[in-house]
C-alpha cells in the first residue's frame, strides 16, 4: 500500500483558509487520493477525493500537483467546527475499498 | 433514514467474556467493514463484506469473526474478549466495490476490556 505523510498538527483562524498539506511520492497511477476527517468523539466523514485534476465541492478543495507526489486540501473559511482530524488516503483499485489510515493531521481552529 | 448505527455504544467486558457488535444499514450498501481505532491512532481495519454472506480479512483479524447473513447487517464477534481489544470500533459502508465511492461510518463502539 501506497503511504502519505501529513504534519502531525496545524493550526488555523476561525474564517481564514487553510491548506493541508500531504505527501504520497509513491503514488502509482491508478490510485485515488482521498481525504477524510474525524470530529472528536464521531466516525470519519468523507471530505473529498480526486484522480489528477483539482477537485471542488462544497466541503472544500484538493488541488493535486502535476506529478501527483503531493495533494493540498483546501478549506476556504475554517470554523470551529473544521476542528479534527484528516486524513489523507491512497485508495487503489481492486483492494477491496478498504480505507487505510494514517495518524492524520489534528487542525485547531482559534476564534 | 437511519444510516449506519451500532449496537451498542458503550461495552465493559471481562478478560474471557463474549460478545457481539451489530452493524446495521438502511442505505442498501453493498460493502460493509469493522475497524477499530486506538487511542491516538488512525483506524485500522479488521475484517470487511463485498455482499451477502462473504466476509475477509483485513489488517487485524485475530480475535475477531464476522458474519453477514443480511445484506443490511455485519456482525462483529469477539470470543474471548484480552484487554488488548479495548478500543473504539466503528463500522462503514460503501455502495459497492472501488476506488471512487465513499465510505460512511457508524459513530462507534467504544469497548473496554478488564
């Protein structure tokens, strides 16, 4: 399996953008990259996940580097309610759609 | 529409007791896993469903068995329970096999062992 590697933590101001960043050098073609977060005391939730082209929705933005050893998750206002942790996941076909996680990145979100 | 619960919240086991998680889904998914987390740590999964009576493997099977007679519930079974298995346990689902669909998770198990 294809590992990424995320800051342990960061921090961020209520309504400003943060940019999370993840590397996965070893990427292969075919593997998606996804990004899930974990409230405090909740399951993971789907964030968001894209192939080569940078991807929106209404949670947030990944913007995927050219040569796909590294994806940016963008979230465009942070609230209190970001507070988490993500994690970002390579997912390769034909493994069963299981969900390998790292230790993530636990954001904090000042007022 | 109910999503993913499990049964149920919160467990206290001795050392050697049994018992059995219940996962269960209203969204007709195909997919169904057991992970459990660890203080500090991301999930890992355990055993997984591709359909209706299958089940597999996942990174830490020992000391677990599943069973998924019904599409819509995936039993998680700990025979003789170590306080090595004090963890938080969740379930997923996914609509089917694949790298594009999204998991959704229960909002956990969290079960101690003395």
């Amino acid at each position: 399996d294809a590992k990424t590697t995320q800051p342990n933590s960061m921090e961020s101001n209520e309504e400003e953008p943060v940019h999370l960043p993840c590397n996965h050098s070893t990427i292969s073609g075919t593997d998606y990259i996804h990004w899930y977060r974990q409230l405090p005391s909740q399951g993971p939730e789907y964030v968001i996940h894209g192939l080569t082209s940078n991807v929106n929705n209404r949670m947030a933005s990944l913007a995927i580097a050219e040569d796909r050893k590294s994806s940016t998750l963008i979230l465009h206002r942070a609230t209190l309610r970001d507070a988490a942790v993500y994690y970002c996941i390579l997912r390769r076909y034909n493994q069963g759609g299981k969900l390998i996680f790292g230790q993530g990145t636990e954001l904090s979100v000042k007022p | 529409n109910a999503g993913v619960t499990q049964t149920p919240k919160f467990r206290v086991l001795k050392t050697g007791q049994s018992m059995t998680l219940l996962c269960a889904q209203d969204m007709n998914h195909e997919y169904m896993y057991w992970y459990r987390q660890d203080p500090g740590m991301g999930l890992r999964l355990i055993h997984y469903s591709v359909g209706e009576g299958t089940t597999a493997k996942g990174e830490v099977p020992d000391g677990y068995n599943v069973s998924r007679l019904k599409k819509q519930n995936f039993l998680l079974g700990l025979e003789s329970a170590a306080p090595s298995q004090t963890s938080v346990y969740f379930c997923a689902t996914q609509l089917t096999g694949g790298e594009v669909y999204e998991q959704y998770f229960g909002p956990g198990t969290r079960l101690t062992v003395t």
